[in-house]
C-alpha cells in the first residue's frame, strides 16, 4: 500500500473518532443541563461518560478531554496496538526474548475482559512465605526479572521463572514453562430445584525438562481486567477507599474490606494499592510498565535493563498510560426498566452493595477532566475474603491467598457484546453472571445463598440489573 494513503487512512480516523469525541461531548453537556427525571447514576464516568453499547464502546476516548490531551489519547492508542518484534528493528522493538503476548491489544481486546484461553490467561508464581531462597538464586532472579525485586516479602519469586510464567520466547530460546488448561465441573440446586453447573480451572504446567512444576510452587490463572476508567479510579483519593475498610468488621454485617498496602516503585515507600486482581499495584503508570516487562519482555524507564537502558522510551510509556488513564466509561442503559429498578433492590438486599459501592467521587487529579468526578463504578478497591473456592493460596503483599479485590462493574452488561466468550472472576471460570455469584464465598457467602433462594423471576431481575450496568 502507499505509505502516503495509508497515513491519510490513519488521520481520518483520528478526525472520525475526534468528531465523535466531540459530538458526544456536546451531546452529554446537553443531557446535564435538562431537568431529566432520570437519575445521574447512567453517567456512571460523570463527565467521561459516552452513550455507546456497541462492541466499540469500550475504546472510547473519555469526550471532555481538550484537543491536546486527544491527541495524546491517540498517541498512546497507538503504543497501546503497537506489536513489538524481536531486537534490532527500527520499529517496536524489544520483545522478548520471553513473553507472554507481542501488544498491549493482544491480551486487552477491545479493552474488555479477557477470555479464559491460552493467549489470554496469565499464571502468577512464587514460592510459600518464607521459603528460604539463596542469594544467587536471587542474583539470577533480579538480572533476569528486575521487577521482581519488589515482589519479595511474602511472595518470594520463584528461581529460573520470577512471579509470573512467560509461556512464549522468540526464536533460540525456550519459553519458561508450557501451560494446558482443563476444566472440572461441579454441580448444584437454587431453592426452587433449578440445577446449575460450575466449571473450574486446572492447570498442566510442563517445564522445559519435561518435569512438572514443583509443588511447593503457588500458581494463580489470571484473566485480563478491563481497561476503561482506570483513571478515574486513580483519581479517588486515598482516604476514601480507606474510610470504607472495616478489617475487624466494627459494624458486624459480615463484612471487613481490607486495602492492600503495596511497594510503590516510583516513590519507593509502602501505599495504597488499587489495581490487579488482588490491589497489589498503586498506580497506572506503574501498571504500565510492570505489564511491559513482565506480559512481553519489553524494558522500559520503570524496568530498565542492567546497563540501564530500556526498549521504550518515557514518552511511548507516559502515553500508553494516558490511554488507559482516559478511555471513557460506557453509560447505563435500561434505567427506566421496572425489571432492572427491582434487580437494583435486589441487589441492595442481598449486601451486595456492602463491596460493590455504587457512588465514589475523584478529587484533585493531574488530568483535569477527570476530577471532581460523581461515578458509579460498584467497587470500593477493597481487598475481601472469597472463600477457599476462590482461592489460589498465593499471598501478594498484605492480600491473603482467599483474598481479592472488588471488581469494577461498571461496563459489566457491555462484556460480551465487546469481546463474546470473555470470562467472569480473577481465572475466567464464570461463563455468566449468575455462574460468577454462585462462586462468592467467604464474605460474600450470604449474598450467594440469597441469591440462590430467590425465585427465578427475581434472580433474572438481578441479573437484568447487572446488565443495565
């Protein structure tokens, strides 16, 4: 193709997604200044809200961003799609030599849920707390692995492998490990007779020398989350995530939302930890990175090599996290349903709202169209116990081996018309929403049993719900 057509191709693009970001911008100025009888609650990014349910409507651009901080959303767009190749090559290179995926893109498809398949999942690794581990082992573990070197404490790395298995290597060497999965099946009963069936994960983890992983090694699946809102999430402010914790459970309702109390490698001191599936990372910037090096061997300013240098440079790394920090959260849809009214009360009732908080609120943030935010993205960024169903048995930081972090649901009825087969919970075991809470535990226990003895008109209700969402 012509490399000039092909560059006009590219700039009418951004000027289509430009105009949309606008006309939506426009459109939602419209909607806040009417005397609606709706509730704010369908803008659940405030002002970063776009009206969009189709498989696109996780890749939107949030529309109150300026035209310079579109410009840069689009920039990391396209770090974001960029697939490395293996070293030297003028463009994107660095892959490797061990890796999970060539992109960003690959594993965040249309930057929704992952699907539980190879390709997609991830296996998190490290040895029992306190295994003793020599200090070459260490040695070999950080010249290879340099983010690992935060990652000790209670979850030491694992010698020749660090904390997470990179299943692919680029040519002339071999990947750390080959990952099979099957699936085990369980059965159950709602209240009314109505039988269920549940599936989990099982791993065949096969290294090298054709020998099994050893079994004092703890192993965790991992689908990917989603990237919309993120910064958003990052825009709240300690203290409010805080305010909501109840570790001892003060208020007796069954319920004791811990923060995970994390390694922040850029200000070097212990914070709040915020996102991953078990809060074990502080910010997005940091997230970045850790994804570069860990998900495709790419060094970077954060990560760098021995001698320092890195495959990326700040400016590829500061805007591909500006992408995830200011892709727009989809609105609700439904809001008038007297279905989805009674699924919400459901869904109040059955405590679920006691972890999922609706309303949260962003403070002061170093993106101005995302502060002073109203959102509702049914998380309060808290670490919960989920029972021993759920549970890997692999600590991370101050999280325990039965303890995860909410889950956004904002987007939730989005997922599979963004990405069709994508999975629910940390491995993807869930194939639908009510499979998803037949799998609470632990705190969430009681929800689960409520939810199984509501008549089938009433869990469909909250399912509906769920789905408005």
């Amino acid at each position: 193709m012509n490399s000039s057509v092909h560059i006009h191709r590219k700039q009418l693009k951004f000027l289509i997604i430009f105009a949309v970001a606008i006309a939506a911008g426009i459109a939602l100025s419209i909607f806040w200044g009417q005397n609606w009888s709706l509730p704010r609650s369908p803008m659940a990014g405030g002002a970063t809200t776009v009206i969009n349910r189709t498989s696109r409507g996780f890749e939107q651009p949030a529309p109150n961003l300026s035209e310079a901080e579109l410009q840069d959303h689009l920039e990391g767009d396209r770090a974001f799609e960029a697939v490395f190749v293996t070293p030297p090559a003028p463009v994107n290179s660095g892959l490797g030599p061990l890796f999970n995926n060539a992109s960003c893109a690959g594993c965040h498809i249309r930057d929704g849920r992952g699907m539980p398949v190879k390709g997609q999942m991830l296996v998190r690794v490290s040895l029992p707390p306190g295994y003793p581990t020599t200090s070459e082992e260490q040695e070999v573990i950080f010249e290879s692995h340099p983010e690992a070197s935060v990652t000790l404490g209670n979850a030491p790395p694992v010698p020749g492998i660090g904390t997470q298995i990179q299943d692919q290597a680029v040519y002339g060497y071999q990947p750390e490990a080959e990952v099979e999965i099957s699936w085990q099946k369980s059965f159950g009963n709602y209240a009314d007779g109505t039988t269920y069936e549940l599936r989990s994960p099982v791993a065949r983890i096969t290294l090298p020398n054709g020998k099994p992983l050893p079994p004092e090694v703890l192993t965790s699946l991992r689908i990917p989350t989603p990237i919309f809102g993120r910064g958003l999430l990052e825009a709240i402010v300690d203290e409010t995530i805080l305010a909501l914790a109840d570790p001892e459970d003060s208020n007796k309702d069954g319920i004791s939302g811990r923060p995970n109390m994390v390694w922040d490698t850029t200000a070097q001191k212990v914070v709040l930890g915020r996102f991953g599936h078990k809060a074990n990372i502080p910010d997005l910037l940091q997230q970045s990175a850790s994804a570069y090096v860990n998900d495709m061997g790419v060094t970077n300013p954060l990560f760098p090599e021995k001698d320092g240098s890195s495959d990326i440079d700040d400016r590829t790394l500061n805007t591909a996290t500006f992408y995830t920090q200011t892709l727009a959260v989809p609105a609700r849809t439904m809001v008038d349903d007297p279905i989805v009214k009674q699924g919400e009360k459901l869904f109040n009732q059955a405590n679920c709202a006691a972890c999922h908080v609706a309303e949260l609120r962003t403070a002061n943030y170093e993106i101005p169209a995302l502060a002073h935010q109203t959102i509702y993205p049914y998380s309060d960024l808290l670490l919960h116990d989920m029972g021993a169903e759920l549970a890997d048995r692999r600590p991370d930081f101050a999280a325990t081996g039965t303890e995860w972090r909410t889950p956004p649901l904002w987007g939730l009825g989005l997922t599979q018309t963004a990405l069709p087969y994508s999975g629910y919970l940390h491995d993807g075991r869930a194939r639908t929403l009510a499979e998803a809470i037949l799998w609470h535990g632990g705190e969430a226990a009681q929800s689960k049993e409520m939810f199984k003895k509501m008549p089938q008109s009433d869990r469909d209700a909250l399912i509906r719900f769920l789905n408005s969402l």
